[in-house]
C-alpha cells in the first residue's frame, strides 16, 4: 500500500477555479451555486475560490453567476432559524452542525453578519432575553378579554424555554437526539386562562404532547 498526498490546488489559475464553479452550476443546473453544494460536488474546497477571488461572492461574480445568499435578510429570520435548529438537535448547535440537512442558512451566513460565529451566538441570546416581558409578545394575535397575552408563541418566548428546559421533554425526558419532536406548549392551557409567558411554557415531546391534549382537549 502507498500513501499519496491529495492534490493541491494553490497553483490552479483564476480560470482553472473558476470553470470548475461553473461545472458544478451546470451540474446542479442552476443559475447561481451555494458553499455547500460546492463543496459536495467540486473537486476542491469552496476556500479555494474565497481566498484567491476575496470572497464567495466575488468568484460566483467572477463566473457570471449569480449571489447565492439573500442579503436582505433579517436578523430576526436568522435567529428563528437558530431556533428550529436548536429544537432539532435538542442543544446549542455548533458552526459546523449547520449544514443544508438541519438548516437554512449556511454558518458563513451568521460569521459575515456578526464577525464570529461565537458573537452570532450572543446576538441570538440577546435577542432571544427580549422575549422574556409579556410585552414583547406577538402583536399579530388579537388577545381576548381575558388574556393580558396572546396565544400565539412568538419566536423569541421559543427560545427562552428552549435554552431553560435544555431542549428536553419536561415530562419524559426524551431529547431531540433520541429521534424525539419537541414542541413549546403552555402548561396551563391558554384557553384555561393560562398566559403565554415563560414561566407557563414548557418543552414537550410529541408524545407527552399529544397524551396531554387528551387531558386538556382545548388547550394550545
């Protein structure tokens, strides 16, 4: 057996990068190719490109493709994605846990938006504690007469129990990693009077969710 270094792709020219990112959008059929898919079909890393042309933007202008990211979007959408990814593996995800299986946006998505991925994780808490006054509920909902809340569960209120109860089922323990769905669910239904504030929400498993529903058959 005889080991063999992979091939190095320092000494490739411009052109040479750049026909292999118009292969794989031929390939894709696209008009416009992300970091991921280049690197699950390219011969080389995404890197390569970034670093010879200053940015992935750059080499897909460089090829005549198109921007493979919205720049408008928001943070707030970024940050309820965090959230459905955290759900997903039921803990803090990790820069490289954000893959095109488990989430949306890209992690070069949050580092170009906040520098480093650690300060997109200290936005996202930020942004996530001003979900903690009732204040700051959802104002789409009508709230009824009796309620100082809405029923709806906004984002953020999602993210403060999903931190809180370490994205664990409060009655079963089951976690995401265990093949669980997760759910946030008022604990006193908000048809019974129950508010829509942390201190009344919890993480539920579908199971333990559903057994619920029977005993509170209009509960939220």
């Amino acid at each position: 057996m005889q080991f063999e270094l992979e091939p190095h792709h320092r000494d490739l020219t411009n052109e040479q990068l750049l026909d292999e990112l118009r292969r794989v959008a031929v390939f894709l059929k696209r008009s416009t190719v992300t970091i991921d898919q280049f690197n699950e079909h390219a011969k080389f890393h995404s890197t390569t490109l970034a670093r010879r042309f200053g940015s992935w933007f750059k080499a897909l202008e460089a090829a005549g493709l198109e921007k493979s990211r919205n720049l408008h979007l928001t943070n707030e959408q970024l940050f309820e994605n965090l959230v459905t990814v955290w759900l997903k593996l039921g803990r803090q995800p990790k820069y490289q846990d954000l893959t095109k299986n488990t989430s949306s946006f890209s992690a070069g998505t949050y580092e170009k938006r906040f520098a480093t991925w650690r300060r997109a994780l200290e936005a996202f808490v930020a942004w996530a504690n001003e979900g903690a006054s009732p204040e700051m509920a959802s104002k789409s909902v009508i709230q009824s007469q009796n309620h100082r809340t809405p029923r709806n569960i906004n984002w953020r209120l999602r993210a403060l129990v999903l931190m809180r109860d370490g994205a664990r089922c409060q009655l079963c323990g089951v976690e995401a990693r265990n093949g669980a769905t997760l759910h946030v669910d008022h604990i006193r239904p908000w048809s019974e009077g129950g508010e829509t504030v942390c201190e009344n929400l919890q993480i539920l498993c579908h199971v333990c969710n559903i057994g619920k529903s029977n005993l509170f058959p209009s509960k939220t």
